[in-house]
C-alpha cells in the first residue's frame, strides 16, 4: 500500500506533504526517490484535465487528452465503464452506447506515450466489477506507480485494495443527490474514518463541499484533497489559496495567472 512519509514544514512554500510510492512529476510536482512531493504554497496544487481537457475537446477522447497536455497538466482524469465485457472511457450510460467511445487499453497505451510520461492519471470507476480489467490494464500499460483511482463506490475501492495494495485510491464525494444515492449518513465522518485506516488514500470533493476545516482535517489524517469539477477562473483561485491538492478542471488555461 501507498504510504505517507510525513509532513514538512520549510521556508517559502512551507508546507509540504510526502506521498510514498507514487512517482509521477508534473509542472507543479517532482518526483523524490518513490514519492511525489505536493506543495501546498496555494500556487503549487496540481492541475487536473476533467475529461483530458473537455472545454476543448470531447471528454474521455485520445484528442482531449492532447488538448489536456498542449495546454498543460499534471493530471489527466477520465471515467471507465464497462460494456460488453470490455472497458470503455465514458461518464455516464448514454455515453457508453457511443459507437466512438474510446477503449481503456487504447487510452492507456496513448497515455504511456514518452510525452506523457511525467502526467498522472486518475481512472475514475463508475461501478463495480471493473476492478481486475483495469488493475490489468494499468499494469500492461505500465502506468500504475502514476495512477491514481478513484470512485463514488466505496466497494470499487475496497476491491481494488485488496487486489492491489499498491494502488493509491481516492474517495469521490459528489453533491447532496450524489450522497443520497450513495447512501452515505455522515459523510464527512466517513471519509475521514477511511483515510485514518488507509482504507483509501485521497478524497476527491465536489468543490463545494471543500473549506479549510475539510482541508486540515484531510491532512491531519496523512491525505490528499483534490476538487472537483472547477470551471471559474476566481474559484480554482481560492482554492489554490486555501491549499487543495489539486484542483479538476475542463479548461486547464484557468490557471494560467
């Protein structure tokens, strides 16, 4: 399993947290030997392409993830579902009836691809049962020590652990219709539970819900918080400044300064 090496305090960006067993860089991330350092100065969080980079593209598509790296990311994030025994890039069950949905094999290979190689790639899972074709897919691929996958469905994570301890995981928490549908009765509870006992390794928040008692509470507990999905330029803004992880966006030139 992934595992924190601590908390550092330092001068200028003073704060740093020291994931172990990730090794993905980025513009605002390097790598150590086995772990990425994310800084927390509200201008180092990662920048995270919603769909490979959707404002300019479509979604979950080999062309937006080009738009994602031309203009600049860290991350890349895109959904899977499966669909007649294989593994497709889509959001939603419409999406998947799309005769031009994208493979996961072929979205992997493109994203070991020599100019990808310093971006991370979060798999957001739709439902349960995609957990094994996917830890495959990752492994074939060789990208899973720059994968980070999250989901709505606790089980999907759960399964994804305990088939692969080093897999890093990431909770995703949506609005309050979300939650109901997921039945959560204290979410905030939860979750905090889960990063305690390492039952997963991130939360992802709808931006929203994200303050900076969610944040210290998160980083008390060794985790990440990434924010979801932010496509107003003064927003991605406050979040920088309160100290986010990472911030999810379908129109990376938002953070441009």
């Amino acid at each position: 399993m992934a595992h924190w090496e601590g908390f550092e305090r330092g001068a200028g960006c003073t704060e740093r947290l020291v994931l172990a067993g990730v090794s993905w860089s980025g513009r605002h991330g390097r790598v150590a030997c086995g772990g990425i350092v994310v800084l927390m100065d509200g201008y180092g969080c990662q920048c995270i392409g919603h769909g490979g980079a959707s404002a300019l593209a479509p979604a979950n598509t080999l062309a937006s993830f080009e738009a994602a790296i031309d203009v600049g990311v860290d991350m890349v994030e895109f959904d899977v579902r499966g669909h007649r025994g294989e593994l497709i890039l889509a959001h939603t069950v419409l999406d998947v009836r799309r005769r031009s949905q994208v493979s996961l094999s072929d979205a992997l290979a493109h994203l070991s691809l020599r100019r990808f190689r310093d971006v991370g790639i979060n798999v957001d899972v739709k439902h349960v049962g995609c957990e094994v074709a996917l830890l495959d897919g990752l492994r074939h691929a060789g990208v899973l020590d720059r994968a980070l996958v999250s989901s709505q469905v606790p089980a999907v994570l759960d399964r994804v652990r305990e088939l692969e301890p080093r897999a890093l995981t990431g909770i995703s928490i949506g609005g309050r219709v979300a939650r109901l549908s997921r039945r959560w009765q204290d979410w905030r509870a939860e979750v905090l539970a889960g990063l305690a006992s390492r039952r997963w390794d991130a939360l992802m928040a709808q931006h929203r819900l994200v303050d900076a008692r969610l944040l210290e509470d998160v980083v008390t507990r060794k985790g990440c918080l990434y924010a979801w999905t932010v496509n107003e330029r003064v927003v991605i803004q406050s979040l920088r400044g309160l100290g986010v992880h990472g911030i999810a966006t379908a129109d990376p030139r938002l953070f441009a300064s």
